[in-house]
C-alpha cells in the first residue's frame, strides 16, 4: 500500500476601480498541470465596460501569479512518505 497525494492551492482575487469592485478571479493550481484556468466573473458590468482596459490588465496579472505558483509547485521537490 502507497500513499499518493497532491497539492493544489485555491487562489482568488479582485479587480478595483476606485474603490469599486469590477470582476473577481478565481483558479486552482495543482502540481502536474501544464496549463491554470482562470475564471473571470464581472461582478459590476457597466464599471467593467468603462473600464474594461484596467479589468483586463487585472485578469492577465492575475494570470501570471497563477501562472508563478504553478511553476513553484513544479520546482519544488515534494517527499512522499512510503
């Protein structure tokens, strides 16, 4: 018998306009996955569409945290007890 585990990390985050919340970002990383999706919910929909530049600027650096974590988990050396 062998213990298997995996590692995943929630990681969530919202996108401000003065103040104002515009869209939230949510994901899950796991070691062992070449690609993170992230999902985008626009919370406020007329502050998004004035401001759609700085959402989407949020989102892609929302992006490449996920994306950070993900390639720590993979540098990481994990142990496994047997």
């Amino acid at each position: 018998m062998a213990l298997s585990t995996t590692q995943s990390i929630s990681l969530s985050g919202v996108s401000t306009i003065n103040g104002a919340q515009a869209a939230t970002f949510s994901t899950v990383v796991s070691k062992g996955l070449s690609y993170t999706s992230v999902s985008m919910q626009i919370t406020d929909q007329d502050l998004y569409e004035k401001n759609k530049i700085e959402v989407r600027k949020d989102r892609d650096d929302f992006q490449a945290v996920a994306d950070n974590l993900s390639d720590s988990l993979e540098s990481s050396s994990a142990t496994s007890a047997e």
